[in-house]
C-alpha cells in the first residue's frame, strides 16, 4: 500500500486545501422553498375532506333508504292504533249504555292500567278520515 494515497500532501504555506477541509466537501448552499411541502399538505388534505365527503354522503343515502323503508311501517302501525283506539272508544260507550260484557272488559283494561278516551279516539277517527281524502 502506498502512503501517499492515503495521506494527501498539502503545503502549510497555503496552498491548495486539504481533501477533508469543510469548504470543499460541501457542495454550495441549495435554496429551499416551502412550495412542495405546502402542495404535499394541501393534497392530502383535499383528499381527507373529499374521503370524509363520499362517506358522510352515502350514510347519508342509507339514512334516507332507511327512513324511507320504515315510513310505511310507521303509517300502519298509526292505522291500527286509531282502529285500536275507535274499538276501545266503541267499548267504552257500549259500557256506559249499560253492556254487562263490555263493562267487564273495560273494568279489566283498567286494572291493567289501560285508560280509555272516548272522546280522543273520536278525534283521531276524523282526522284519519280527513287524511286519505286530503291526499
């Protein structure tokens, strides 16, 4: 092996620098920007908001399907609540008129906590009626 290959000879007077010296291994100063950094940012970010923007739509579109598949439901469940409450309205006059059967029944609805009103079930009676005919 040779020395001088791996000892570089330089003059103390100045000459050239040594192979190690700072001012030669760095290359000259690279300026940098904030343009890629702020791109990067602001496309992932557009793409979060744009994720989160297709998701939140379509729960939103299954929200709706659902709302929609249940409204039906919903109308027949109201349909038999009033025809339930025009039968118990019918109980109850038939009771008040003096019907022995139909006062037991209502004296068992009462011990089971049921209350009938007669005078609401007449009222849910019309506004049903009223309903199909408005439509």
């Amino acid at each position: 092996m040779n020395i001088k290959s791996v000892v570089p000879i330089s003059s103390p007077a100045g000459g050239e620098p040594h192979a190690s010296s700072p001012e030669r291994a760095r290359p000259e100063a690279v300026q940098h920007t904030a343009f890629l950094p702020v791109l990067l940012g602001g496309l992932a970010l557009l793409v979060v908001l744009g994720y989160q923007t297709y998701v939140l739509v379509a729960e939103r579109d299954a929200l709706n399907a659902t709302h929609t598949g249940q409204q039906q439901t919903v109308d027949n469940a109201a349909k038999l609540r009033n025809s339930l409450d025009a039968l118990a309205a019918d109980t109850q006059r038939l009771a008040d008129i003096g019907n022995p059967n139909a006062g037991l029944l209502v004296a068992e609805l009462r011990k089971r906590g049921i209350s009938i009103n007669p005078q609401a079930a007449a009222g849910a009676n019309a506004a049903a009626a009223a309903a199909p005919a408005s439509r």
